[in-house]
C-alpha cells in the first residue's frame, strides 16, 4: 500500500473510531487541520519525514480496543511511549 493511502487509511480509521473528524487528527497529529484535506487531493503527496513522523504517532497513539490495518506495516512504538 503506497505511503499516502495508509496515512488517509489510518486517519479515517482513528478519527471513526474516536468519533471526530480527519482535521481533529490532524490537529492532534501535526498541530494543524488541513494536512488530511490537502492530502486527499489527486496529486498531493507530504515529505518523507512527515510520513514517517505520521507513521510513528499512529503507531504510538493508536487505541488499544482498535485493530490496526492489517494491509499496513505499523512501526514499533517509539522508546519515550514503551518506556
């Protein structure tokens, strides 16, 4: 699965989850709403350590009652969030 349909796969799934829309996960995420709205558009993509930054506070925040995409890689958590 390419890099950017997991993100927008894994905002819609978090933010259905918890009831909100893909701009409070954003907000959440990157201090910022629109970064899921402009990534739906057909040509828009995000740098690389955004995704990889995205990547990591999915998989550090993800909800534990959940299941993570099976279809998507999800990252060990990061040592602040396993300590």
């Amino acid at each position: 699965m390419e890099t950017k349909h997991a993100l927008l796969t894994l905002a819609d799934a978090m933010a259905s989850h918890d009831g909100v829309t893909h701009f409070a996960i954003s907000m959440r995420a990157l201090g910022k709403g629109d970064f899921f709205k402009k990534l739906r558009q057909p040509e828009a993509g995000c740098h690389i350590r955004t995704a990889e930054r995205l990547m990591r506070w999915f998989a550090d925040q993800w909800p534990a009652d959940l299941e993570w995409p099976r279809d998507i890689p999800r990252p060990p958590k990061s040592k602040q969030e396993a300590a």
